[in-house]
C-alpha cells in the first residue's frame, strides 16, 4: 500500500475517520450537549465534501484493483456528502424536541454515508458486498431508535430481515459470477468475458441475483415490500436522508456492474430490468393514490421514482450509455434536493408520539406558514415534473435517452405515470391551502433554512440545467 492507495478513498477516510472521533467523544459529552456530536459530524461530511470537490480523478484503481477513484465515484462522494449534511440538520432540531439526543445516532449516519462512498469507489465485487453490508447495518439500527414505539421496533426488525435476504442474493450472486469467471476484480471479469474463457450460465445467473439483490435497496416493485413500512416507523429525518442517498448507493452498485462488468449480457438483462421499471412506476404511483398518510405517500413516491431511474439503467447497455449515465446522476442530484425539502416540511410538521403525519393534519398549514406551503408547492411540482423545476429536467433528459435508445414503451409508461403522480402530490397542496384546519409546524432553524434554500435550488437551477448536466456528463466511469 501507498499513500496514492489511501489519497484514491479520501473522502470516504475521512468521513469514516469523522464517525470513530465521534463515536470517542460521545462518550465524555454530558447529557444536555449531545448537540456537539451533531456539530462534529457536519464537520467531518464538510471535509469529506471538500475532499470529494477537490480530488482529481484518476485513470487507475487503489489496493490492488479493489477499488477506483473516476470521476463517477468522486461526484456520488460528495451527492452523499451533501445530503448528509442536510440530513444531520434534518435530525438535530427533531431528536432535540423528541428529547432523544443521543451522539449514536449521528455516529452510525456517518458509518453508513461511509458505505455509501465506499459503493461508488468499489472495483471488486466483494468489496461491492463489504460497502452494502457498511450501509445497511447502521440503517438497520437507526430504523428502530426510537425503542419506546412499537412502530419503530417493527420497521427494524422488517428492515434487517429483508436486508439480510437481499444480501443474500448478493453474495449467492457474487458465487455465481466467481464460478463463471474465476475472478472476483471487475477487470478481471471482463478479461475472462473477452477472451472466451467464462462460463456465460453461470455469469447470467450471478448477474440477475445482483440485479435482484440491489433491486431490494432502490425499491424496485416486486422487491419493494418493506419500503412503506420502513419509511413510516423510521425516525423521520432518517426517512428522509435514506429515500435518498441509499437510492443513490442502490444505483451506483447497478450502474457500474451493467456498464463496466456485464455489457455482454445486455440484451438478457435489459427485459428484466424493463420489467422492474415498468412494474414500479406503475405500482409506485398507483397504490401512492390512496395514502393518507404523508410518509407512506412519500414512500411510494420514492418507489416510483426508482422506477424512472430504471428506464436510464436500461439505456446504458446502449449506444446511448455516456447520455444515459449523465441523465441519472442528473436525476438523483434532482430528486434528493426536492426529496429532502419535502422532508424537512414533514420533520417541522410532525408532533411528538408520531402525530401530524396524516394528510388531515395538513390541513391550513401552507396559508399559516406560507413559507413551508410554498416550498412544499415547489417541491411537489418538481416530483411532477412541472416545467421551471429541475424535476422537469431530469424527467426530460431520461426521457429523451429513452427515446434514443430505442425505449418507446418505457417512455410512454414513464410519462402517463408522472400524470398519474400529479394527482396524489398535488392532493397535499389542497390541503395545505385549501382545506380549513389548524395545521401545526415547528419554527426550527434549521429546518426552515432547509426547506426554503431546497425550493430555492429547485427553481434556480431549473433555470441553467446545463451546468449540472455538464458536470454529471464529467463524471465518468473507468471501463477495463
């Protein structure tokens, strides 16, 4: 090893460093200055965000080709940093008036983004499986924080078992592939694909157990069952920073094993996925039209959305793939900003023993806290796909790389889905201003803060999509 080997994961170092310092000094803070955990954590993800703007990425992997540093990895990097940031602002007011600060909980986020990180640098397929097992345990635990709530307990014990399942068909996929090729390093797979010498029975079969098993961390339908449930009894701000940055890991893992280890077995996998695709933005949007309550709506949202996601994961086995790889990162990018407003709308309106979380409970908060109505409006209008939010740009570029890449049907379901959504997102905004009740939300700081700068990025940079596309197109994958 050498110092280039450790310089290559330098933001996940230092995030995973970030989540041993607090863990130490967790224990020598008082009990009314948890806070403190909460302050040093954001240090660490600010450092790991810096660390992630300023490398540059290489054309080379680290620790004997384990992993790798492009330009693929280094933008997931700081999209994970950013959003745990926002998320640790999401949770420091709402644990504080919970009367549940606890540093263990800011400990486990930054073990967890850590997993994150470590899943777009993974350039080995054990170290694919070593980066979801760090992701999901500390997810697993988080889920149940609450321990008073039965609700709480529920949604971590589901979570861990389907987990453990989908890990499961990870490592049996990983089996599979090493039997077939007998290597687990990505370049060595393709090696043994280009030079006849794999057994391409036994890598479709491992390829369609790691499609299945990451299909259970995006939320694909029929993969999706724990989702609702989760989202509900989780704490909310871990609700709200998973629906986004696990999605993301989700799709990082896919995206590198289809474009970089399994193009070969394109035209097999791509109607398995398109199934997956189709399938989920259909029940995603469909079963979210008789939600009543906001964070099972918001989960299915997140279902749905997947599925849109999966129409670019068909693409990239195209000729279309660099467009196609552009278009999602454009997308999470979009999507967590929109997502983790709306969030922060749900966190400032939920009252203590999980009350204020039903749509009636919406009732007259947009015309007595204008400023949350609004953003949710926005917010909302994005998740639609409404020209003038960068919802509607990352809708339009998925599209158009469906569109060019031979995938009508996709693109057609896609479209009469986002219809479809317009219906449930914009039933929270009738409550919101339009329904009589005496809506309740906190004046948090950092929750308003949150909503009001989510909505105004929504908006603005809906205004130079461009520059966002540019730099999503920068970010690219190191093909063997």
């Amino acid at each position: 090893m050498s110092i280039n080997d450790f310089l290559a994961i330098l933001p996940v170092l230092v995030v995973l460093v970030t989540g041993v310092l607090v863990m130490v000094a967790d224990v020598f803070l008082p009990e009314g200055r948890k806070g403190i955990a909460a302050l040093l954590s954001g240090l660490g993800l600010a450092a790991g965000l810096g660390a992630a703007l300023a490398a540059v990425p290489s054309t080379g992997t680290a620790f004997a080709g384990m992993v790798v540093a492009d330009g693929f990895s280094l933008f997931l990097d700081a999209l994970f940093a950013a959003v745990g940031l926002v998320g640790i602002g999401l949770a420091y007011d709402y644990f504080k008036r919970m009367r549940l600060q606890r540093g263990e909980y800011y400990t486990l986020l930054l073990f967890s983004i850590g997993g994150m990180m470590l899943m777009g640098h993974a350039n080995d397929l054990v170290m694919f499986f070593l980066a979801l097992e760090l992701l999901s345990i500390p997810l697993y635990i988080l889920s149940g924080f609450f321990r008073a709530r039965l609700a709480s307990q529920e949604a971590a014990l589901k979570y861990f078992l389907l987990g453990a399942f989908s890990s499961g068909f990870v490592l049996y996929g990983i089996a599979m592939v090493f039997g077939g090729t007998a290597s687990i390093n990505l370049e060595g797979i393709v090696a043994a694909v280009r030079d006849g010498s794999a057994n391409l029975t036994f890598l479709l079969v491992g390829a369609a157990l790691l499609v299945v098993g990451f299909a259970f961390k995006v939320s694909a339908v029929p993969f999706h069952a724990w989702t609702p449930d989760v989202y509900e009894g989780a704490p909310s701000p871990l609700t709200g920073f998973m629906s986004s940055a696990t999605k993301a890991a989700g799709f990082a893992a896919l995206i590198r094993l289809l474009l970089v280890v399994f193009p070969a077995l394109g035209e097999n996998l791509a109607p398995v996925v398109s199934g997956l695709a189709a399938l989920t933005m259909i029940a995603g949007n469909l079963i979210a039209l008789v939600q009543t309550n906001i964070k099972r709506l918001l989960a299915y949202s997140s279902i749905a959305h997947a599925g849109y996601l999966l129409i670019g994961l068909v693409a990239v086995n195209s000729s279309a793939a660099g467009d196609a790889v552009a278009a999602m990162l454009f997308y999470l990018v979009g999507y967590a900003i929109a997502n983790l407003g709306a969030w922060s709308v749900v966190v400032a309106a939920e009252q203590a023993e999980g009350r204020g979380l039903e749509l009636e409970d919406y009732s007259g908060l947009g015309r007595k806290y204008p400023w949350l109505g609004v953003a949710m409006l926005v917010f909302m209008l994005s998740f639609i796909g409404v020209p003038l939010t960068l919802g509607f740009w990352g809708k339009l570029y998925l599209f158009r790389v469906a569109l060019e890449s031979g995938l009508f049907g996709l693109a057609v379901i896609g479209i009469a889905a986002s219809l479809v959504s317009a219906y449930y997102y914009l039933r929270v905004v009738v409550y919101m201003f339009f329904r009589d009740g005496e809506g309740v939300a906190r004046r948090d700081v950092w929750l308003n803060l949150i909503a009001i700068g989510s909505a105004a990025a929504v908006v603005l940079m809906a205004l130079v999509p461009g520059d966002l596309l540019q730099v999503a197109a920068q970010a690219v994958l190191r093909v063997p």
